[in-house]
C-alpha cells in the first residue's frame, strides 16, 4: 500500500498539472525529492506511531509525510 514502486508516479492526465506544480515550487527554492531518496531507510532512530511499518523499516516519506493512523 504505502511505499510501493508506484507510490509518486502521476497518470499522463496528471502530467501537465505537475509539471506546473514543479515549476511553481521550484521559483520559491523548494526542492523534489525523487522517488529513489523517498523510499531510502530513514538515516536515524526514532518513533512514528503507524501501522504501516515497523519502527527499524521507516523510509525517509514516513518522516516527511508523517501523520497518525
């Protein structure tokens, strides 16, 4: 469910919409992580209450994106 290979990929639908979204981000200084940096094991020790991962399996999204299940 959470963290599959698919997770950040946009339908071609979407496409335009992002790449806008990118540039808009992008001109205020703010940086995308692909996809390869999210999905990295999280680089510290630490908790985040979920059910979706055990505490030594959490990936860099489960810190950015964090919220309470």
């Amino acid at each position: 469910m959470l963290g599959g290979p698919n997770l950040l990929d946009l339908s071609e639908k979407f496409r335009t919409i992002a790449e806008k979204l990118k540039q808009a981000l992008k001109e205020f200084d703010y940086v995308l992580l692909e996809a390869e940096k999210m999905n990295q094991p999280l680089s510290f020790q630490t908790k985040i209450p979920t059910i979706y991962r055990e505490p030594r399996e959490y990936l860099v999204m489960d810190a950015i994106f964090y919220w309470e299940d």
